[in-house]
C-alpha cells in the first residue's frame, strides 16, 4: 500500500473534515428545531395540521435522500421561475442545497422520534403538571418536552449517526466533503484503497465520538430519570 499521496494531501481531509463537521451540526441543530414544534402537533392536534406534519414526515422518510437532494440541486433548477426567483442564489449553492437537505431529512425522522417519545410519556406526570394548574403552553415547555427529549436521546443518537454517514453524499453534488477528498485524492493518483480507507477512518472516529458523547448525554440525563 502507499500511503505517500495521503501524506501529501492530508490538508484536503482536513478540509474536508471541516466541511462534513459543519453540514453534520447545522443539520442536526435546524432539523431539531424545525421537529421540536412538528412533534408537538403531531401529537397534540389531531385535525388538518397533524395530517400535514404526517405527510411531510412520510414524504422524507420514504424516499431516498440521494434522490432528494438532486431534487433540490439539479431538478429545482430547470424551472424558469426558480431561476428568476429570489431563491435562486441559494438554491444555486450545493452547499445550500446539502444543507436543506439534509435538514429537512433528519427533522423528518427526528419529528417521529419526538413524537413517539411524547407519547410514551406516563399518563401520571401529564396529570400531576394539570393538577398544578399548568396551561397547555406551560405544560408542553415545562413537562412534555423536556422528559420528551431525554426519552428520545438514545434514538435520537443512532439519527445522528445515520445523519453523519449520510453527509457523504454532499460529495455527488460537488462539494469537497470527507468523501469529496477521498474521491479527488483517488482521481489522482488511482489509489482507491488508500484513499477511501483514509475517508473511512475519519468517520469511524467521528462515529465513535458521537457513541460517546450521547452515552454520556443518556448517563446525565436519561439514567437518573428512569432510575426514579
């Protein structure tokens, strides 16, 4: 195996490293804010609204992201009206578009995961906050959200994780990304081994980084909740 060519272009992992690490954490951070408010009419409204959050939720988990993001990079192009739209220096962007993506992807599956873990909560807490004279408002902010999140964190942490695998793709769309790196470093120099194994170890130690960080996360605050 030679691993000069890697030594050589290590600087472009690391670049890329840093590409990946930014589409990974915004992603997550604005596909959790954008489910946060999903979840909670998901499981609280049970007119028109929960069907739409439904059909959004079914829509992006039901189709591959690949194909939703060349939806958004490729196919949202060919219309004139996006052209001449106000969009259009963002959705020209394929940084932009792998972030919307990606965003609108990981919020699908992080609604269902909230709104699972809402409803899982005991009848008993739900009754005890009302007993208090909670409003809805008070009650969802105060009660619901926050048992709501630490039930949540172990799925949530395999999301994550899936997220972090699934930014790889951002490299089809000609962003220099982990993959990116290893893909260019492998047209270069025809060292397909070398080259993606690199992209591979960087990933498998951002994997168990993130193994870590939610088992710590679930010690904190999953743990001592359960344990009551």
């Amino acid at each position: 195996m030679n691993f000069e060519a890697i030594i050589e272009n290590f600087p472009m992992y690391l670049s890329g490293l840093g590409v990946t690490l930014k589409l990974l954490f915004l992603s997550l951070l604005c596909g959790l804010a954008v489910a946060l408010p999903l979840a909670v009419v998901r499981t609280v409204s049970k007119g028109l609204a929960s069907r739409l959050v439904w059909a959004f939720t079914y829509v992006f988990r039901g189709t591959p992201m690949l194909v939703q993001l060349f939806l958004c990079y490729y196919g949202l192009a060919q219309f004139d009206a996006v052209r001449e739209s106000w969009a259009w220096p963002w959705l020209s962007s394929a940084t932009f578009c792998a972030w919307l993506t990606f965003t609108l992807n990981t919020a699908a599956y992080t609604t269902e995961i909230i709104a699972g873990s809402i409803r899982a909560l005991p009848a008993g807490e739900i009754e005890a906050a009302k007993a208090l004279g909670m409003g809805r408002g008070l009650l969802v902010r105060r009660i619901v959200l926050p048992a709501a999140l630490r039930r949540a964190l172990p799925a949530y942490g395999n999301e994550a994780i899936f997220m972090l695998h699934g930014t790889s793709l951002a490299s089809v769309v000609t962003l220099l990304d982990l993959t990116g790196a290893a893909r260019a470093v492998n047209a270069k120099y025809y060292l397909p081994f070398e080259a993606f194994i690199t992209a591979g170890a960087f990933y498998f130690v951002l994997t168990l980084s993130l193994v870590g960080l939610f088992r710590w996360a679930e010690n904190r605050w999953l743990k001592p909740m359960m344990s009551r």
